[in-house]
C-alpha cells in the first residue's frame, strides 16, 4: 500500500499519523509538505520513503505535480490524507485526479455547507431547527420573515464561530448588513438558546463502521470564545448519553463516509440534542492525545490498523474524564502554572503549547489532566480558570 500525506510536519502533534503508518508491513508512506526537509524531525523523517518538497501547499497544480512524480516512482496511491480541515479539498482533489480511494470534492459538499448538512441531519431522523441560504438582501428579509427572531447568521460555508453575527433585533440586522460583503453567502437559522455543545466523535472503518466513539463537551460554546475571547475549555465525556449515540450513528450512516475520522456537534436541548455541524475530520488542537488520556488507548496506532485492513486495539481500561484547559499569556490568573502542577502532580498528563495560528482563539498553553470525579472535573475548571 502507497499512502500519502499532505502536510507530515504541520501540525506537529499529527506527525504520530506518519510514524505508525510505517511501522505497518506493506505500507510505504510518502509526504508532500512545504518546509524543508532538514526541518523534519529525525523519527518523522525516517518513517517517510520520500519527501517531496513544494512552495506552497496552497498551491493545487504544484501539488498535483508533486503527488504525479511520486505515483511515477512508486507506483499508484492507495490513500491520501491530511486530518486537518484546511487541506480537505486539496485532499479529495488530489484522489480525483488521480483515482484514490476516499471522498472526492463532489462527496464534500455535504460536509462543507451547512445547508446541505442539515439535510443529511433531517434524513438522519435527527432534529435541526429551521434556517435557510441568504444571498442576497432580498433574501435576508425572507429568512426574518420565515424564521424569526432571535436568528445566528454563518457562512454556509465556514468552519467554527468565525464570522457569526447572533441577530436578535432590526438594529442587529443593520449591523450585519454593513460587515457582510455581499458576496459571501450565509445561512440564518433559529437561535437555539442553550449554553451546552457537546459532540459525538470517532473513527470510521473503510466498510462505514464506528469502530471508535467518544464525545465533548465544551465549557464555554465557539461563539462565547468568539465574542468574549474566553478560555477554551472542554473535557471528553467518560460516558455517552444512548440518545446521543443513536442520533449519531443515524447521522454517519447518512452521511456515507468511510475510513476517516468525524467531529459532530450538538446542542443539548433539555434531554434532547439539536444538531449543528457535521465535520469530516477529528476535532482539532490537541483533541487527539485527549482521546487518548480518557480512552487510555493509541488513536494514531488504531487508524493505522484500521487503514492497513485491521481492528482497533482492545479497549482494556474504563474510560474517564479528560479536561483541556487552555490558558492566554496576556491574561492574569489566581493560580501559577507551578501551583497547577503542584495540586494536580498525578492528574495533569502534559501540558502543550498551542501554534501561533490558533493562540488569539483557542489560548497559548493547554493543560490535559483526567479524573473520574465530576466533581473533581469541575474544580479543575475552576482552579485553573480563575483569574484575578
């Protein structure tokens, strides 16, 4: 098996993909990135057969290229693949091109437009509330009129809280029509009013099975990180509500993926649970090592058994609660990073440094620490959220 991957540097905590990929027998993984290859990290290096280097991984027809000399070299590709959002068209274009197993651009428009998301949502017997595409200042009046107030505005085609307008009033409308371009095409649906997000994720099997499930749940939602420039703070679930796992499931059959991971989100209504996004990948950060702590098990292990026509490991220990708390240099806190480690020496598992690109909305460093304790789960919130 040829396996290719986009971007092996970027992020850095992904490079483990790359790496466990080799050690399978039969697979011959390959790299198309644009740093240098000296920047590569000695493990990372020699877990690539070769590397091919481009100026700009933005760049589709030079990528193109570059993943035609390497079929040219070693043979036809049998999986291409990033996990990370910005490079999933690039990634489904460069399968078309070249015929390689996995979603192909027209399979993303179900996933990158949340118009067509919720149609798959609704054929999933899943509950949604009503919203509709707005083009044109004619159809804004429309939508008012068809949904009412209070309304959240998003692209249709965006990925989490940026650029969401909360529209609770004509003046908020105004508003919005002087920041939008006119060009962008947005979708307006009812403003669900609940403060919890939680998400149904895992790992799909190249037949269209989960053969890994967990969940989050955020403290404060995207848009409260958006607006108010909060901690983001979330915590895998130990357990997962049955309600949550039967709405998922409909939706992943729905959606037809296969081989990949998933990251749906949902509000939680009362007892019930509204569905929001559908993303054709794992959440991102250092969501991956938190799956991990809570599961105690290997993700990056598991997908390369999974791609290579195997099973994930067995699951020998109970799960619990993993927190990721992130924290912002510029802001003034209770607790020292020492007093963190010292109150929570056998809880706290590492703590990461978040890249520049995501620092202003996700934090600068994030403390993952587990417990089985909600309780415990909760004080740890606190303390380490506590600012003065």
């Amino acid at each position: 098996m040829n396996y290719l991957v986009i971007s092996p540097f970027y992020p850095e905590n992904f490079q483990p993909f790359t790496i466990e990929l080799a050690k399978k027998e039969g697979v011959t993984v390959l790299g198309i990135g644009q740093e240098p290859y000296d920047q590569l990290p000695e493990e990372l290096r020699n877990a690539l057969t070769e590397y091919f280097r481009v100026e700009n991984l933005e760049n589709l027809d030079e990528v193109k290229r570059a993943a035609a000399f390497l079929i040219y070299k070693h043979g036809p590709m049998d999986r291409v693949e990033s996990h990370n959002e910005h490079w999933l068209e690039t990634d489904a274009a460069l399968r078309e091109q070249f015929n390689i197993f996995g979603a192909k651009p027209s399979n993303l428009k179900k996933t990158k437009f949340k118009s067509e998301m919720k149609k798959y949502f609704t054929k999933a017997g899943v509950p949604v509330v009503p919203g509709m595409v707005v083009k044109t200042e004619k159809d804004i009046e429309k939508a008012v009129k068809k949904i009412g107030f209070p309304l959240i505005a998003k692209p249709d085609n965006g990925v989490g809280a940026s650029g969401t307008f909360k529209l609770t009033k004509k003046a908020d409308l105004e508003d919005f029509k002087t920041a939008w371009d006119g060009r962008t095409a947005y979708f307006f649906e009812k403003f669900v009013n609940s403060s919890i997000i939680t998400t149904y994720d895992g790992l799909i099997d190249n037949k269209g099975n989960v053969v890994f499930e967990t969940g989050l749940t955020y403290v404060h939602t995207p848009f409260e990180l958006v607006q108010s420039k909060k901690d983001n703070t979330y915590y895998i679930e130990k357990e997962l509500d049955p309600k949550l796992v039967s709405y998922g499931r409909a939706i992943i059959k729905a959606f037809g993926m296969k081989e990949r991971f998933f990251h749906i989100e949902f509000f939680k209504d009362g007892k019930d649970y509204i569905a929001i996004e559908y993303n054709n990948r794992m959440a991102g950060g250092f969501t991956v090592e938190s799956y991990n702590y809570a599961h105690s098990i290997d993700l990056f292990r598991d997908y390369a058994n999974v791609v290579s026509g195997g099973s994930v490991e067995e699951r020998r220990f109970e799960p619990q609660y993993c927190l990721v708390a992130t924290r912002r240099d510029a802001t003034d806190y209770v607790h020292s990073a020492d007093a963190i480690r010292d109150r929570y020496s056998d809880k706290l598992k590492t703590v990461k440094r978040m890249p520049d690109a995501f620092a202003e909305l996700q934090g600068n460093d994030a403390y993952l620490l587990v417990t089985k304790s909600k309780d415990e789960l909760d004080e740890m919130i606190a303390f380490i959220g506590e600012t003065k």
